[in-house]
C-alpha cells in the first residue's frame, strides 16, 4: 500500500503509481464535505491544511504530522500521539500493543482505532447497554399503556388489537445502535491485523444489534447513567463520526476518501486545559476552561446578545485576573508583533474588557527562533492592560520524560505567574532554577 508523510501546511507530493488528478479531487471533495479545511489547491499544487491524522483515498494512506523541534519523524508521530493523549482521544498510557510494536513507531490512526476497539471489547464483557426503549405495537394483551390517540382515529370494527406503547429493557436502543455503528464505520478504515481482528470480534459480538448512522443531534443526546461511565470514549468517538471529523466511506457519499483529521487549532486547545491548570495550581490560581458566558450587548428587555467566553479565566479567592486564549499559530521572528493576527487581538481585547480584567494572554506553540523566557508583551493605550504572547514547549511539556516535561510546565509556570501578578520578573536563568511548586513571591 503506497503512502505519503507529510507536515501541516505542506505541499503534498503524490506517488506515480496513483491517478494524481482522482486523487487531488478526492481529497478537496473530502475537504468540501468536513467541518474544516484539510486540504487546499494553491497553483494547482495540493496541500495539507492547518490538520494532522490519517486520510486514505483507494490503497493510498496520507498521513499528517505536526512540526516537532527535532524534525524527525519518528518523534512528531510522538508528538500527534501524546496530543491525542492529552485531548483525551487516546488513553494516557502507552499503547501495548502485539509483536512489541512501538507506538511512535504506529500510523496515528491505528493507534487510535486499536485502543479504541480494545476498550469497546473491554467494555462488552459487562455486555450490551441495555435501556428502556419505548414501542408502539397493537395487541390483544394491554401493556403499558393504552394510545387513545391512535385509537380515537380508528373506525369501528376495524381492528380487534389495541393500539398500545410500553417501554421494555432491550439491547434495542440508540447507545447500543451507536456502539455498532462506530465499530462497524472503525472496521472499514482498520488496514493493521490488530485492529482489524479486535473489530471483528466485537461486531461478532454486537452482531443481534442493528447498526444504525446516528445524527449529531442524537449523540449529543445521549445521556449515560452511573451504569454507563464505560461508553464514554465510545460515544465521544461517535460524535467524531457524526460531526464529520472521522469520515465513514458508507456514508461519505461524494468522496471515495475517508480516514480521521483532527484541525491542530482542536488539539491543541484541548490539551493545553490540563497543562495550563497544573500550571497555575501551585501559584494558587484556579482556571474556568470556557467559564459562563457573558454577553456584550443587552437589549431594552434586558436579554442578553453575542455571548463571549474565553478559553481560560484565572481566579484567585474568586478574584479575577487573567484571561487567555490558545491558539495554534506560528509565529514570525520578523514581522510586525511577531505576526499575531489582528482578529485575535481585537478578540482578546473584547474578552478581557467584558470580564474586566487588565491582563490578557495567547497562548501559542514555541518556535525553533525562540530563545528560553522569551515571551511578547504589549500594552493596549490608553490605559495600562496588557496582552501577552506566551510560547508554550507543548511538545516538552507533554513529553513522557519527566525532566523535560517539569523544566517545561515550570517555565509556562514562572509566565502565568508574572502575568498574573504574582511572581516576581525573573530571567530565563533563575527561571529555570525556580522550585517546582510553591510561588517564590506573592504580593
């Protein structure tokens, strides 16, 4: 099976032994079709988007890659791997996987689908999720209730069976039916044997189930009891499905492609809401990750309009001080501000004028160009708030090294708490020495 490795953003060069033009069309088709560009034509050349993951077109297999420091390829497949682990996609252990494969050594996307299809079978043990599902039936024999609705419309003599609906415990209900569909849409990606055989074996045991495409509003409907907890990874998976970021070949229709894309803006704020609290908790700092919304208008009536909600709210003693944002961009060394875009700082400007509050900061992905402490700091006239850019060492910080990863929480630590007002300025040197717990200076 051919395949191509790539980076975000880069030019995607196809293999001559593919129709490159079917190929190119099948990939703008699956762009077309997904929540968020994946791929784009420039100068009829095709490239990869601002995306990383697996997307596979017929026998050829793309995968994705973010940029990590070393430009190697075997640690940014670390790198996707720990920021799937740290968006909560895959589990935060190690893959143990068959033949002693490693996992960095694994396509992302079968990393993913094995867990996942491990966990499904883990989960089955217990088996199937059985719920009270409503039926609407005729019989001679009244259970439940009757439905003097339908009956009322009958005409007399009709029918000796009574309209009736009652609710029995069956493995016939939507969680069951979305556990089917997302192991039989798992299946038809699955190329390793390892995931392949586990899939296998888990539709032969859902095999009673009838398989059914939920749509998204039904898997946000979805609500597991204390019963339940163990489907929650399944039923997010699902909401992947349903909303387009994971492509099922079955249902795709205009597009011979499918495979799973995640946009690297997702990712990444997802897992910077666990790095930034470990961050901030020993400054005595709590953050609200996407806290209660505020509006920027009322209207007459006092109805609220254009709601706002930051990515981070940091509080301290239910005062707040500081609100942030992550954002996957790539800064520029020579351009003006460093290259921040003008939407985001009238973003933040809004959001830190709504929660009153006079510092704010972006959250971005270290660059090579960048020195250790560096950070970019502007005041916003005519007042004295503040917007910051803070890099963050995600991929240190989620190495599974222990040194790298404390040297790199501390100094996103030693940041948030000058920012925040309650570190003292110090240099990258003295920064790098700073205890990895308590705040050396608290005003």
């Amino acid at each position: 099976m051919p395949q191509v490795v790539v980076h975000e953003g880069e030019r995607i060069d196809l293999p001559p032994v593919v129709d490159r033009r079917h190929i190119a069309d099948q990939l703008i088709r699956y762009s077309n079709g997904s929540k968020f560009p994946c791929f784009r034509l420039k100068k009829g050349a095709l490239f990869a988007a601002e995306v990383v993951g697996t997307v596979q077109v017929g026998a050829l297999r793309i995968s994705i890659l973010p940029m990590s420091a070393e430009g190697d390829e075997e640690h940014d497949k670390a790198f996707l791997l720990n920021l799937l682990r740290a968006a909560g996609y895959l589990g935060t252990r190690p893959l143990v996987l068959a033949a002693s494969v490693r996992s960095s050594a694994l396509d992302p996307l079968e990393a993913m689908l094995v867990e996942v299809a491990a966990e499904i079978q883990e989960s089955l043990r217990d088996g199937l999720p059985r719920r009270y599902n409503e039926v609407e039936d005729e019989a001679q024999t009244i259970r439940g209730r009757i439905d003097f609705t339908r009956l009322c419309r009958r005409l007399p003599g009709a029918s000796a069976a009574l309209p009736i609906r009652y609710a029995p415990l069956t493995t016939a209900n939507v969680l069951a039916q979305t556990i089917r569909w997302v192991a039989d849409s798992l299946s038809r990606m699955a190329r390793g044997p390892e995931a392949r055989q586990l899939l296998q074996e888990v539709l032969g045991t859902l095999d009673a189930v009838t398989g059914r495409r939920p749509t998204p509003a039904e898997v946000a409907a979805i609500r597991l009891t204390r019963f339940e907890p163990r489907w929650s990874r399944t039923v997010a998976v699902a909401a992947l499905l349903a909303e387009g970021r994971f492509i099922d070949p079955t249902f795709a229709g205009r597009s011979d492609a499918f495979g799973m894309l995640f946009p690297l803006h997702h990712l990444f704020e997802r897992a910077m809401r666990g790095v930034v609290s470990r961050a901030a908790k020993p400054l005595g700092l709590t953050v609200e990750h996407k806290s209660n919304a505020l509006h920027m208008l009322l209207d007459s009536g006092g109805a609220g309009h254009l709601q706002v909600r930051p990515d981070f709210l940091f509080c301290r003693g239910g005062q707040r001080l500081m609100i942030g944002d992550a954002k996957w961009k790539r800064l520029s060394k020579g351009q003006r501000a460093s290259g921040v875009d003008r939407d985001d700082v009238f973003q933040m400007n809004a959001y830190r004028t709504r929660y009153e509050v006079e510092r704010a900061a972006i959250f971005v992905p270290k660059a090579s160009w960048m020195p250790g402490g560096w950070r970019h700091d502007f005041t916003i006239p005519p007042g004295a708030a503040r917007l910051s850019l803070v890099p963050v060492d995600i991929q240190s910080v989620l190495s599974r090294v222990p040194a790298k990863s404390d040297a790199a929480l501390r100094s996103l630590r030693q940041s948030i708490g000058e920012l925040a007002g309650l570190l003292a300025v110090v240099g990258p040197t003295q920064a790098a020495n700073l205890p990895n717990v308590a705040c050396p200076y608290v005003p």
